[in-house]
C-alpha cells in the first residue's frame, strides 16, 4: 500500500508529491523535483515525520527518494482545488473559453 504525501521545497518555494510506501521506516534524503535541494527527513510508517535526520548520516548509507518531475507545482493541492470551484480562477475562465467557443 502506498500513501501521497504533499511536500514543500524551501529552496525553489515549490509543491511536490512524495509516493512512500506504508512499510518505510528510517532515516531518507528526499530531493526535490525541481532544483534538487535535498530535505533530510525520518519516515516512520511510510509517513514524513517533521524531524529532519543530521546531515552527518550523509556518511551512512541512506536511501534516496526522487519523486517525478511531473508533480511539482507552485500551489498547494487544496489551493487547486479551491481555483477549480472559485468563478474568478482559471479553471472556471478555461472552461468558459472553450463553452463558449463550440
């Protein structure tokens, strides 16, 4: 089983998905998608905890996780969702262009 957790890059102020599986646990390096400033983190059930591991552990050997590309963005996932329902946001101006064009 796995869980989707939204993560923030304090680096380049991007939104991206990490994909953990429920059976992670211990010390990751998580690089973000988009500049690949690396987030020290320790993932206790497949779970992101807020303790940030030393980046003396650099020396062990700790896995990496590099989620995709594709899912940075620069707003939170409830912000989009927000957009998508609010009449002024883009979502509503998109679908209104293309209703009214056909």
């Amino acid at each position: 089983m796995r869980k989707i957790f939204e993560f923030y890059c304090t680096e380049c102020h991007k939104y991206f998905d990490v994909k953990l599986n429920v059976s992670i646990n211990g010390d990751r390096r998580i690089h973000c998608p988009n500049c690949d400033h690396i987030h020290y983190r320790v993932i206790t059930d497949g779970c992101i905890t807020d303790t940030r591991m030393s980046e003396e552990s650099d020396s062990m050997l700790v896995e990496d996780i590099r989620p995709m590309k594709a899912s940075c963005r620069d707003y939170q996932k409830e912000k989009a969702e927000d957009m998508a329902e609010d009449l002024s946001g883009f979502m509503y101006r998109l679908w209104k262009d293309i209703a009214y064009k056909t």
